[in-house]
C-alpha cells in the first residue's frame, strides 16, 4: 500500500494501515490511519521544573497567598488531536480521559518540530489511543474540517499545597499556563480581604472595651459577646 507523504509527497511503502511510521524521502513522523498519513509533532517546552513554582505562584496571586509544591513537577508529554475550526487551533485528547481540564487545554503557542524520541528525553510519554475519527466526533465543530494532525504538549505534572489544602495542578511547559480543576475562593492562609478587615475590626473593638470599661465584671462578657459575635461572622464568611 502506497500512501503520499504530506510533508515532502514522496510515496509511503505500508505494510501496515494504522500506527506510525517515518518517510523515507524527508524523515518526517507520521501518524496513520484510515484517514491517511499526517505529520506527528511534538511541541518543544520553553520553561523548566524551576519556574513551575513562580508560574503557580503568579496564577494564584491575590486568592493562593501560602501556594507551595507538594514534591518535585514531572514533565509529561500529552498527545492530543489538533484541528482548525473557525480559523484557530482546538485540541482534542489522543487517550481515554474523564479529567475536565484537558477539554479546556488551548493550543499551545510554542515551536512544533517533527516527532523525534530525543525531543521527549527522559521525561513521560503518553501514547496516543483513540483514533482521529473518534476524537473528531468529540468536537462537533470540527466536521467538514481537515483530518485532525497528532501533537504531543508538555506539561509539567505538580501537586501544590495552600494551608491544609492539597490539589493538583497542570502547568503546560510551552505557554506556562496552568489548568487545576476547582479551587474555593477562600482557602486556608487565604482570606479575602472582607474577611481580614472584618476580623481586624473585631479585635480593635474588643482592644477598646478592654481598655474603657471600668470593672471586669462589666467588661468580661462584653469581651465575651463581641468575640462571639466576630466568631459568628467568620464562621458565615467561609460557609458563604
């Protein structure tokens, strides 16, 4: 079986009519299948496991004040199916997943080489396992558009701590953005700031009883009422 290579035109000798294989004439990977051949490429990252944590950091500025990593990020490389709808790039994943994050992965803006093992090192590679034709049905939007080209992105995996609380992030190596499923507005080590002025407001007011009133028996349960009543408020800030 002879297929035209979409990179140079040369002609493909298969022996099989699905996987990858390599022209002969310019070296391009490519990815097959009933569809046809189409160029696999991999997109080089642009920050390292040292930036992980400032780029988290600047992502959770103002709401993630005590934002820490939970051991070190590992770069993995994600394949994902890319087509062109409406003009712009969409990605959909290559392999099973029920994550939500990856429906929202943009494309990444980064230089894209010819799928070469060297590019992905040492670090993780998830193979692709849903077929072109199945991830084009997964976007709607994407028929009457060219076959979708194979692209595999880096992410840095992470796990980060804010307080008491743990949860994991994505951080794509290319962009530097970052993708975590749900965060609460308030966290530990993180209130808004209604909440600090409401808090800073209870102590100076209780600071002011302690200091006018003119007998303990009088100023022991208006110390008492007032920190209740500050209690209270915080308790339905976080519940709200």
């Amino acid at each position: 079986m002879k297929l035209p290579c979409p990179q140079c035109g040369g002609d493909i000798r298969l022996e099989e009519t699905a996987g990858f294989a390599r022209c002969a004439f310019c070296g391009t990977s490519l990815v097959l299948d009933l569809a046809g051949a189409r160029p696999h490429l991999v997109c080089r990252p642009r920050h390292g496991a040292a930036e992980v944590l400032p780029l988290l950091r600047r992502w959770g500025e103002g709401r993630l004040d005590t934002l820490a990593l939970v051991g070190a990020p590992r770069l993995t490389y994600y394949p994902f199916w890319r087509y062109e709808v409406a003009g712009r790039p969409r990605l959909v994943p290559a392999w099973p997943s029920l994550d939500p994050r990856w429906s929202e992965v943009a494309a990444p803006d980064g230089e894209q080489v010819v799928f070469d093992p060297a590019e992905v090192g040492e670090a993780t590679l998830v193979e692709p396992a849903v077929e072109e034709a199945a991830a084009r049905s997964r976007l709607p939007e994407a028929t009457g558009a060219k076959p979708g080209e194979l692209l595999h992105v880096p992410f840095f995996d992470a796990a980060v701590r804010c307080g008491a609380l743990r949860f994991p992030v994505l951080v794509e190596a290319s962009s530097g953005r970052v993708y975590a499923g749900p965060v609460p507005e308030s966290m530990p080590g993180s209130r808004p700031a209604g909440t600090r002025l409401f808090l800073g407001g209870g102590l100076l007011l209780m600071t002011a009883e302690a200091a006018l009133l003119p007998a303990w028996w009088l100023t022991v349960p208006t110390l008492a009422v007032t920190a209740a009543f500050v209690y209270w408020g915080l308790a339905s800030g976080e519940q709200a």
